[in-house]
C-alpha cells in the first residue's frame, strides 16, 4: 500500500507541474498576440454601421 502512496504523490506533483506549465504559456507575452486576435473574432464581420451599434444597417444615425 505504500507503494500507492508515493505513486499518487508523483500523480500530484506531475499534474502541478503540468497545470505551471499551461499556465505559463497561456500568459507568456509570445502568445499575447494570437490571444488577442483570437478575442476579436466575432467581430471581424461587422460592417461599420454595425460597430456604430446599429441593428439595421439601413437606419442611418441622425
């Protein structure tokens, strides 16, 4: 049983190392770039009238 122990021991300290990691990467200032495009997908479509918060492009503002 003690065997279990320590394997359930290096488990955990694998799984933390690997959680750092993924954390690091996400926040490193290489990734900051494609996150941020990434972000601004939805919008990419849009056309102006949309980005000046009209629902119908027709309408113009007055």
């Amino acid at each position: 049983m003690e065997l279990f122990g320590d394997l359930w021991s290096v488990y955990t300290l694998l799984m933390f190392i690997i959680f750092i990691a993924i954390w690091a990467w996400a926040w490193s200032s290489k990734r900051k770039k494609a996150f941020k495009d990434a972000a601004n997908l939805p919008f990419a479509d849009e056309s102006p009238e949309q980005k000046k918060g009209l629902t119908n492009p027709e309408e113009k503002q007055p």
